[in-house]
C-alpha cells in the first residue's frame, strides 16, 4: 500500500498525531457512527512554508473542529496520484483533497468507483456528483503585489519565478503583471522563469533562476516556487533586490527581504466543504474563495513598511477595497 507511515510523516510537523491509513478498516463511512476520515495529497512537502503548508493548516483545522481522522501523503509525481486517491478510498475516507490543478482529472476519473468518498481539488474545471473543486482568488493578491512592485521599482524592471507553467498558476502571475501595468503602464516586465517539473523542491534551482531575472534588471520577484521558494528568497537577497511572498505570510522569512505576500486562509474553505461532507449536503461543484469571504489577503511587511511611500500604501488600501467591494474585477484564467 502507498500509504504507510513513512510517507504519513516525510515533510509533516506533528505528524506523530495522525492515524495511518494502513491502521484503518475498509468500508467505513461517516454517518453510520464511525470516524469521519479526510485525506489530502500534496504535490510537495507541507513544510514549504506557501501552498502545502496552508492546506495542511485546512486539515488541521478540520482534525481539530471536527474530531476527524485525518492523513496526508505527499505525491510528487503525478502518475502516482489515482493510486493514492483509490487506496485513501479503499480505506474508507470520506473525503479526499487534492491540492492543485493537476489533481483535478484523475479525481473525475477515480470517483466514479467510489460513489460513497467526495474528492475536491484546489483549482480544476470539471466536476461530477461527488466531485468538486474550490479555487483561491489568490490574484487579487498578486494583483496588489504587481501595484507595489512597479510603483516602488527603480529599475523600471519587475520579474516572476513559478514552478511550472499550468494555467493556475499562469493566472496569478498573469494577474501580478497585470496590477503592474495598471500601477505603471511603462514598467518593463521580466518573462517568468520556470524551474520545470519536479524541480518545486529544489531551493538552488530556483536561487539560478531568480538570479536570471534579476540579471535582466528586476529589482522586485515574485514567486510561485512552493518548497523551492528560499532559493528565491536568498538570491533577492544576495543581489539586494525585494522579494515578494505568496499563498502563505512569508513576510518573517529570515532572508528580510519580503516587502508583502498574496496570502491564502484555507481554513474556511476546508472547513465548510468537511462539513457538508459530513452533513451528506455536497453536491460537485466549484466555488470561487476571494478577499470577500475572507479567503485572500494582501500583507505589506510591518517591518519593512517604512520602505513604502505613503501614495503607495494609500494607493494599494484604496485598491484593495476596491475589490472587496466588487467594483474592480481582478483578471484571471478560466479553466
């Protein structure tokens, strides 16, 4: 089985208070008095400190609200994914998260045989009666992060680091230079450098490529480099320039050198689908998670907040109600 405890506990802080699935009946359903059981997979270790750390404060959450058993597993690599969707269904959870785009489509394809377990992804297109996808609005965070970079940057040059390019992931960068643009429509916007597949965990890859935008003159980068984002970080700070955080505060980072991040609270939405789970009230679906339901934030760095001129602070507030509002409409991509 894929899910032994070694797997349980590789990039997990208090993984020692998890049951394994391995450790489980098969079977068991939530509303015939057995344990409710919730499952997520990762496409990296949840120690990152950005994506996977923030949906592994959603299952805590439900573990602690909701008296769940909970597990995770990280799984790199995407062939592995129906394999460990089946096995956590096997085993009788009720709910399993996959935690990106690309968990979407095996979800639609493995549910099918599972009828009795709800599978949901963060991001995705498609849906089926016990399938459903909730995606951040983590653009309007970048949105503000773009306003901030081109109005502080005295290159006139900003640039982003991603780690691959899938649509969710193109769309917050897309919506960073977007803000950009709207800031400062003559800023010089570098092209994203991606590390490439697998390579999110790999901090001396992403420091190489920050260090390629960088030498093409930005002097703020942003990123969406999950495990891989110190590398980030470090080359921001070795070559003097601002970094800019996402998915999680990264604003304490040690390097010092994050002026703001784009944050998502997974905990609500974790919360709420768990719930309806429980309730057998879900129905597939995908729902849109934005400032105006709590679920994004825009973070300046309080430490840093000296560095930002007054227009520039009252010019990203103003903004920023703006979209909580409703009445500015941050770009994104559908899919």
């Amino acid at each position: 089985m894929l899910l032994v405890a070694g797997l349980v506990m590789a990039g997990c802080s208090g993984g020692s208070e998890q049951q394994t699935a391995n450790q489980t009946s098969t079977g068991s359903s939530a509303g015939q008095g057995e344990t409710f059981k919730v499952a997520l997979l990762t496409p990296g270790p949840v120690s990152d400190s950005g994506w996977n750390a923030l949906a592994y404060d959603g299952l805590q959450a439900i573990k602690s609200s909701m008296n769940a058993q909970v597990d995770t597993e990280p799984v790199e690599d995407p062939a592995k994914i129906k394999d460990a969707m089946r096995s956590y269904a096997q085993h009788g959870y009720n709910l399993i998260f996959g935690h990106g785009f690309e968990y979407n489509e095996p979800a639609i394809a493995v549910a099918k045989d599972f009828p009795d377990t709800v599978f949901l992804s963060s991001s995705g297109g498609k849906t089926a009666p016990n399938v459903g996808a909730f995606r951040f609005y983590l653009e309007q965070g970048c949105y503000l992060e773009g306003m901030l970079a081109a109005r502080m940057s005295k290159t006139g040059a900003i640039g982003s680091v991603a780690a691959v390019d899938v649509p969710s992931i193109k769309s917050t960068i897309q919506a960073f230079e977007a803000g950009a643009r709207a800031a400062n429509s003559s800023i010089k916007i570098i092209p994203t450098v991606y590390l490439g597949q697998g390579m999110d965990t790999d901090p001396a890859r992403a420091k190489q490529a920050t260090e390629q935008v960088i030498a093409q003159g930005a002097d703020f980068v942003i990123h969406q480099a999950n495990a891989a984002a110190q590398g980030v970080f470090d080359a921001c700070k070795e070559k003097d320039v601002w970094a800019l955080g996402t998915n999680l505060n990264q604003n304490d980072n040690s390097s010092g050198v994050v002026i703001a991040s784009s944050v998502i609270n997974a905990k609500p939405a974790f919360l709420d689908v768990a719930q309806q789970v429980k309730d057998k009230k879900f129905k597939g679906s995908i729902v849109l998670m934005g400032m105006d339901k709590g679920a994004i934030d825009f973070v300046l760095n309080p430490k840093l907040s000296e560095k930002v001129p007054e227009d520039v602070q009252r010019l990203l507030e103003a903004t920023k109600d703006k979209i909580v509002a409703g009445s500015l409409v941050v770009p994104k991509i559908e899919f």
